[in-house]
C-alpha cells in the first residue's frame, strides 16, 4: 500500500494539515484545540527548544527572553532566505527555520495519526511575487527545498486558490464560479465551472497582497506617526529641517522584517534621531521599541485595530506597552483611505482573472471568498461592484485550501 500523502497549508499568517481518508477530508489537529496553526516560531535564549504556533505567541506575549518571527512565507524568492543571522543565540537561516517548523509539523500530524508522511501536497500562491517569474520560481524552489531538508521525499504543489475552487463544490452553485482568496500575503483568484462531476479550472491568477499589507498601510498611516514617522530632524550643522527617514518605520510596520532590526546600528540611529527630532517625545517611543523588542508587540495591536475597525465601530491600536496611556483610534473612513489603493488593486486582479478566463463578470454565478482577510468589508464589496449579479458565498475562510489540497491527494494517488 501506498503511503499517505499529507495536505499542508504552508500560510503566512495561518498552517493547517488534512488528509483523505476513506475519500473523505480529515483535518490533522496539530494545534492543541485548533484547526489551523499560527505560521510563527519562538527561539528562548535560554533554555528549550523552538516554539511553534500559538505558544510561540504566547512566549512572546509573556515577554519570555527571545527571537518571535512571523510572515516567513513572504521572504521566500528572496535574498533574506539564505542569509545567516544569529536568531535566538544560534546562527540561523529562515530557510533552515521554515524547515524546523515543517520538521515539527509533520512530527505533529504523524503522532495524531499515527501514520508516517513523507509525500505532501503543499499549497502555493499563484504568484509569491507579482509579475517576476524569477523570484515566483525561486520561492517555489525554496520552499521545496525546505519541505526536502524537513524529511519529505515526494514534494507536489497545487496553487492556493485551485484548492479552495475543489474545496468549495457543492457550496458554489453549478456553472461559473471565482475563487477570492485573500491571506496574510497574496490574493489569489481562480475561475472555475462547477458541474455534477466536480471542478474544472479555467484560469488562476494572483498578486502578492494580502493582510500583512494591509497590517502595513494602518500601521504607517495610524502607528507609526506616534513614533515620530512623518516628523522633521534639526540639522547637526546648519539651519532648517530634514524629514524623518522613513525605512526604519516601513520596516517596523513588515510582520517579517520587524526581527532584522533589533541590532546596533539601528538602535544607535533611532537614539541620534532622537536627540534631533522636532517631536522628542515620538522619537523616544522609537527608541523603547527598538531597545525592549516591542516591534511585534505593537504589530499585533496594528492587526487588532484593523479588525476592530473593519467590525464597523471603528478600532483603538493600544500601545501602552510603549508609554502607559498611548493609544490611537482606526475609523473606519481611515481604515478605508489607508486601504484605498489595495482595492483597486484587488480589482484590477479579478479583472484580470476573469479575462484570461475569456468570461466576461456577468457570468460568474458565485463569488467564493476565501482566506482570513477576505472577511475586510474592501473585498466583499469589491467583489460585489465586479460582479453585482453574482451569488457571494462565504467557505470556511481558513480551512478551505487545506480542505481541497486533501481532495487534490486524490489525483496524486491515482497511478500514472
Ligand atoms: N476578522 C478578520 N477581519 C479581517 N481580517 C482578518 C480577520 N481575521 C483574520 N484576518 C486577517 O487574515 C490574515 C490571515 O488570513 P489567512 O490565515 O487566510 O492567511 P494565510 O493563508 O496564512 O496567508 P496566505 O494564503 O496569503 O499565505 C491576517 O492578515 C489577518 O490579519
Ligand atoms: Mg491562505
């Protein structure tokens, strides 16, 4: 008999694993009383190995001594992936850590089930990176690698929004249909027919946006300006002003880059900034975050108040973990003016999806949306301004990729 072939999720924000059994989805429980798993790891400097998941949350949050990371997904293709840094007392690369995190993940599913995977199906965005072929087909290879080191023999991918399309007959209704896939760091579109036999794909596309932008966007244009993003410099010699350098907040407000900037030389410019910034106070919080690791702390509660403020109220990003009080409020006329360009964007997208598809946005019987951030007020109602007659339809928003890589294992099994 044929080994098991594992479904993995690999999420920048969210993982989750599945498997077919009997022909029917079985979700693999490797989080304690969850469906899906946090896609972050924790390194203590001290004493215990790597954390994975909601503990590794969790250890950040209790201010254990260490290295959090999050968003390892987005760096895959990139230079980052390869590149040596000392994480958690030990020299490290994000490719060997995307690997201890899978080698853990499949130790997980394999005490859950008590069987042995070495083939998996791993999902993949249409487009890691928007229009360059070069680096999608290097993140590929990257994250192929990493599933290679963590003990996994036969490596098949299927793209994101496909799975959601196969996860999501029966839900759609029978002829056209368009997948949204919205994550923590691509869309993803696919139009697909639905009809009694199953799925038939017609066209996949995808750009690399996806929550952590927008995490980005209300964290520069709400959080940031806190820390003195936006202010003015006094000159060292001379009269008149200088703008604030703005690649220390940028980097601050990227869920993956908010590691690589707890060293010297940054800490050492945030506290020259502060003795020449028109705003001190500001400037001084950028110096507490910097020095006492806050980064991700605060990109937590950027995520919070963009979720409260989507809820309709309008949100707070709380920040007394920086300066007892500090706080500042996400409306959600600022949330949607932080967020306007990525509409647009999303648009254009689906636009595209549907041409490549030869269908025109009248046809399409149901809108699908998928993936955490497709619960934003911009896509549903973007999706209804493309295709105002479609049925829109809600699938299980983080577990439906998992749930059609599972039925996509069927195909894998079948002999050549
Ligand atoms: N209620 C909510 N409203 C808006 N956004 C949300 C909500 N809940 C989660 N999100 C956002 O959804 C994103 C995570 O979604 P999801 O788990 O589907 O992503 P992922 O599958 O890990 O990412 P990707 O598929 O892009 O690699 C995060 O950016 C998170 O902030
Ligand atoms: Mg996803």
């Amino acid at each position: 008999m044929q080994d098991a072939i594992i479904a993995i999720d690999f999420g920048t924000s969210n993982s989750a694993a599945a498997m077919l059994d009997g022909g029917r989805i079985r979700r693999i429980p490797i989080e304690d009383g969850a469906e899906t798993l946090p896609t972050a790891v924790f390194f203590p400097i001290r004493k215990g190995g790597m954390k994975i998941g909601a503990a590794a949350a969790e250890a950040l949050i209790d201010g254990e001594e260490g290295r959090y990371m999050r968003a390892l997904k987005s760096v895959l293709g990139t230079s980052l992936v390869h590149e040596e840094r000392l994480i958690g007392g030990k020299r490290r690369t994000v490719a060997s850590i995307v690997t201890e995190f899978l080698i853990e993940l499949k130790s997980r599913a394999e005490a859950a089930t008590g069987h042995r995977f070495t083939r998996v199906l791993s999902g993949r965005p249409v487009h890691f990176h928007t229009r360059n072929p070069d680096r999608d087909a290097q993140a590929e290879a990257d994250l192929r690698g990493c599933y290679l080191a963590a003990g996994f023999t036969d490596v098949d991918f299927l793209v994101e929004p496909e799975a959601a399309a196969l996860a999501s007959h029966g839900l759609a209704d029978a002829g056209l249909g368009l997948i949204v896939d919205i994550g923590g760091g691509t869309s993803d579109f696919s139009v697909f027919r639905s009809g009694a036999d199953g799925v038939d794909i017609l066209a996949n596309h995808g750009i690399r946006l996806g929550g952590t932008d927008f995490d980005h966007a209300v964290s520069m244009a709400h959080a940031m300006p806190a820390l003195g993003h936006g202010g003015t410099l006094k000159r060292e010699m001379g009269t008149g002003l200088l703008p604030v350098p703005n690649a220390v907040y940028s980097d601050l407000a990227t869920w993956a880059r908010i590691p690589f900037l707890y060293v010297p030389e940054t800490r050492r410019m945030a506290q020259d900034m502060a003795k020449l910034a028109t705003d001190r106070t500001a400037m001084k919080r950028l110096v507490t975050v910097l020095d006492e690791e806050l980064g991700h702390e605060l990109a937590f509660a950027v995520e919070r108040g963009k979720i409260a403020a989507n809820g309709g109220d309008g949100g707070m990003i709380g920040m007394g973990f920086i300066e007892p009080g500090l706080k500042r409020p996400v409306t959600p006329e600022t949330l949607d003016a932080a967020l306007m360009s990525y509409r647009a964007d999303l648009l254009d997208a689906a636009r595209e999806t549907l041409a490549m598809a030869g269908v025109t946005p009248d046809r399409i019987g149901s809108v699908v949306l998928v993936g955490g951030s497709s619960l934003m007020g911009l896509v549903s109602s973007a999706a209804t301004e493309l295709c105002p007659t479609a049925a829109l339809k809600r699938s299980d928003a983080f577990t439906a990729v998992v749930d059609g890589l599972a039925l996509g294992t069927a195909r894998l099994a079948q002999p050549a």
